[in-house]
C-alpha cells in the first residue's frame, strides 16, 4: 500500500513548547481511542501464542525450538522496524501510517487463519508485527502531538493499559480459546477486531499539517536491521547457546560493532538533519533512566508471562483455563489503576507514581522468589496482582516521564527510542528467565529429581534474577524527575 505524505504528523519546524493544536473533543478522542485500540489488539497478539504453543507445535508437527520462531521471529521483525518510525513518522502521515499498520497487520492475520504449514504461520506473524511495531511510536506520538502538557498523564495511563494490560491478558484469552476451540481461533477473532479498528482509523485520524520529504540513509536502515535483529537473535539463541556457541557469539559481535557503527552515523548525520533515528534524547538524564526502568518493566513483564504458565502447566499441572483465568485479575487491577495514577501524575509529577510503582514491581517479584510445587494458585494470583499494580504505576509514570523531556520536533525519535527499549528489554528479559529455568531444571533431572521440582528449582533462581532486576529499578526510580515547565 503506498504511504501518502498528506495530513502527516510530523513535528513542526516551531518553538519547542509549542502548544498541541486544538481539535473537537469527539476527534480527538476518536483518534487517540482508535490508536490505542488498534495497540490494544496488536500487543495483545504478541503474547497470545504463548499459552497456545503446544496446540500449535503437535498441530504443525514442529519441535519447540522451531515453534518458538512464532515469537522470536515476531520480536525480531518489531527489533529492525521500530528504530525506523522516528523517519516514519516525520515522512508519511498519521492517517497513512495507520491504515498501512492495521492493513498489515490483518493481512498477517488472515494468513494465520488459513495457514497450512508452519513456514506460512511464521511469514503471517512476521507480517503481523510490522504494523505492530508502526502503531506503538505513533500513539505515543499522537499523544504527545495532540494532548496538553497538564493532562498528558491521565492519557498515557490509558496508554499504559494497552503496554501492559494486552501481554497480561493474551495468555488467558489463548487459553479459554484454545480449551474450547483451535488455536486457528486465536486468529480468526482478531481479524473482524482488525477491520472494525481500522474503519474507526479512516473516520477519525485527519490531522492536516506539514509533509516534509526528508531522504533516507539507506546505509543507516541497513546497520539497524543489522543491529537490533542479530542482538534480539543472539539474546534469544541463549538458551541453546551451549549447543551453538560459534552462532551466538557471533551475532553478539556483528550486532554489537553493528550498533556502534550505527550509533557513530546518527551523531553525524544528526549536524546535518539527515538521520534515521536521532539520539539526542539521550541527553537528559530523565529519558535515559526511563528507558533502563522500561526495560527491566517489561523484561520482568514478560519473563514473568513466559515462565508462569510452563511451571504450572508442566510441573504443577494445571489447566491452560486454570491458569490464564489466575493471570486475569492482574490484568483487570492494571486497566482500574493506570488512569487513576496518570491524573496524580498530572498533579503531584513522577515520584508519587515512580516510586510507589517500582516498590510494588519488586515486592511482586521477591513474592514469586517464594512459590513451589505445592503453592496454591490464588497465591500466584496474590503476587502477580502485586507485581501488575506495580508495573501500571511504572507504565504509567515512565512514558509521561521519559517523553516529556524530549523537544516536539523530537516526538518521533524519542517514541521510536522508547519502544525499541520496550522491546529489548522484553526479550531479554524472556531469555534471561526461560535459559535459568531450563539450565537448571536440565541440571536437576541429570541428578535425578522429579520435573515439578525441577521446573520450580529453575524458576526460583529465575525469579531472584528477575527480583534483583526490579530492586534495581527500585534504586533508580527517584532520580526521574521532569521539568514541570515543560
């Protein structure tokens, strides 16, 4: 589909604080809404599989290591695209973006639907988090484009619904889906979902503006793709790094020097104005705090999502139902608190969200340091409540933060710097999480325990990683602070 440069939102050669332009109340909320529904659906998607994977895996006749390609190859595609959205969202427009990101995204999910091999399966998700890696940018964005400085906090905790809440709930929804259907159901719902957002899209997201043609340094796209995809690759191939070491750490090495090369271009080009992706946001302290504080939020998010389901599945043997229903109430306590601590971030600024936030992710974590095989399953809804309120709190709290200190004209690169963050702080948090669990659940079996034990040995050591993570964040929490001039 061809991108028009119409209507774009690209930021505006203007003051700095220039005021966001004033629109109907209807139109913005049917933009901003649209946006976050479409976010909503599409991070929903990039967790939906996990508890459907081993339908999908006897389905398809593949191994575990091929049928986890459904969400490696999904975080790689998100890993190469995202660092391109600040152009993106400076050359096209808002309303041809999104159409694009939606159109993509139900092609890929139409594929899936009708997918007869796992090769095609695996081309329908990559298609999928193309679109998926355009819309989270462009809703922050729009946000930030469209919604005045004093009630921007109550918006991005909205916003932090559709981050954390859509991971939360996608292994429940996969769950009750998969115990009463096929896996191919997963798809086939979303995709009515699909069309109505994107009728929602073209009816409301007209923003007249500026188009500005500005080139693209294809040398730069090539040194990102090679950058962020064989780190995502390397991060994820950990688990099996003892069997492939050379693989490994060689995409360690060509992702690292990639990255290097990449970041020494954008300096450069940044004099000019020809960058892909400009960094000065990291300049301020503030952005670059959040940035780690979101990695190790949403690293711990989804470790925790990944390896919950397989100890409980596979070593305390409960249902797929039994435990996407467990997973629920965190969710729902996300979707009550996030706009509650938006308005006090609004009126009170970062540390009465941040701190609280980061105190609640890390008591959650250290409270799962202490399950086994014979928890009972409404303690592992108690701790992920615990760790859920939390991370709505830091959502909540870091996007407002982080963005707020980056110049309008900087909107785009500083989205595009926040969610690749996301992302990478995702997988490796995942790997980080699965390879100690497996490690030492391996270890255990060769001495000669049972697999609940085995799979709980693993995870506990995974879960002080992942505390120790948190405490971190904890410790930087306070020295986020926002210019409430801005």
């Amino acid at each position: 589909m061809a991108l028009s440069t119409e209507d774009t939102i690209s930021p505006p050669a203007a003051p700095a604080r220039q005021a966001p332009p004033t629109l109907p109340t209807k139109q913005l909320v049917g933009i901003i809404g649209s946006l976050a529904l479409a976010a909503f659906l599409m991070i929903l998607n990039e967790t939906v599989l996990s508890v459907a994977l081993p339908a999908i895996m006897v389905d398809l006749s593949v191994s575990a290591a091929a049928g986890q390609w459904l969400t490696t190859g999904f975080l790689l595609t998100m890993s190469v695209v995202i660092p391109t959205t600040g152009y993106l969202l400076q050359r096209f427009s808002s309303r041809s973006l999104f159409i694009f990101a939606l159109s993509s995204f139900l092609v890929g999910t139409l594929l899936a639907v009708f997918a007869p091999s796992f090769a095609v399966l695996l081309v329908a998700r990559i298609i999928q988090a193309i679109g998926t890696a355009i819309v989270l940018p462009l809703l922050m964005t729009t946000t930030l484009m469209l919604v005045p400085v004093h009630k921007r906090g109550a918006i991005m905790g909205l916003n932090s619904i559709v981050i954390s809440v859509g991971p939360a709930i996608g292994p429940t929804v996969s769950g009750a889906i998969v115990n009463a259907f096929t896996w191919h159901y997963i798809f086939i719902l979303m995709a009515p979902l699909a069309v109505v957002i994107l009728v929602l899209g073209i009816i409301f997201i007209k923003l007249p503006s500026h188009a500005r043609k500005i080139p693209l340094d294809v040398l730069s796209v090539v040194l990102s793709a090679l950058a962020f995809g064989f780190l995502v690759y390397g991060i994820s191939s950990l688990e099996h790094a003892a069997d492939n070491l050379l693989v490994t750490v060689a995409s360690f090495a060509i992702g690292l020097v990639s990255l290097a090369l990449f970041i020494k271009r954008q300096v450069r080009l940044t004099r000019v104005g020809k960058e892909l992706l400009n960094l000065t946001p990291f300049k301020t302290r503030t952005f670059t705090f959040s940035v780690v504080m979101i990695m190790i939020a949403m690293g711990t998010l989804l470790g925790t999502i990944v390896m919950v389901p397989i100890i409980l599945e596979s070593g305390a043997g409960f249902t797929t139902l039994s435990i996407g229903m467990m997973l629920l109430p965190g969710g729902l306590a996300q979707a009550v608190v996030a706009p509650i601590f938006g308005r006090i971030y609004d009126r009170f600024g970062p540390r009465p969200v941040l701190i609280p936030g980061a105190a609640m992710l890390a008591l959650g974590q250290w409270m799962y340091v202490t399950v086994d095989s014979e928890t009972a399953l409404w303690m592992f809804m108690v701790n992920h409540i615990v760790f859920s309120i939390g991370l709505a709190l830091l959502m909540t709290g870091l996007m407002s933060s982080a963005l707020a200190t980056v110049e309008p004209r900087l909107y785009g690169h500083g989205s595009a710097i926040f969610t690749t963050g996301q992302q990478l702080g995702g997988a490796i948090g995942t790997t980080i999480f699965v390879t100690v669990m497996s490690l030492l659940a391996g270890s255990k079996m060769e001495a000669g325990s049972d697999l609940a034990h085995a799979l709980f040995s693993g995870a506990h050591v995974a879960f002080i990683v992942g505390a120790v993570l948190a405490t971190v964040g904890l410790v930087i929490s306070p020295f986020v602070k926002v210019d409430k001039q801005r």
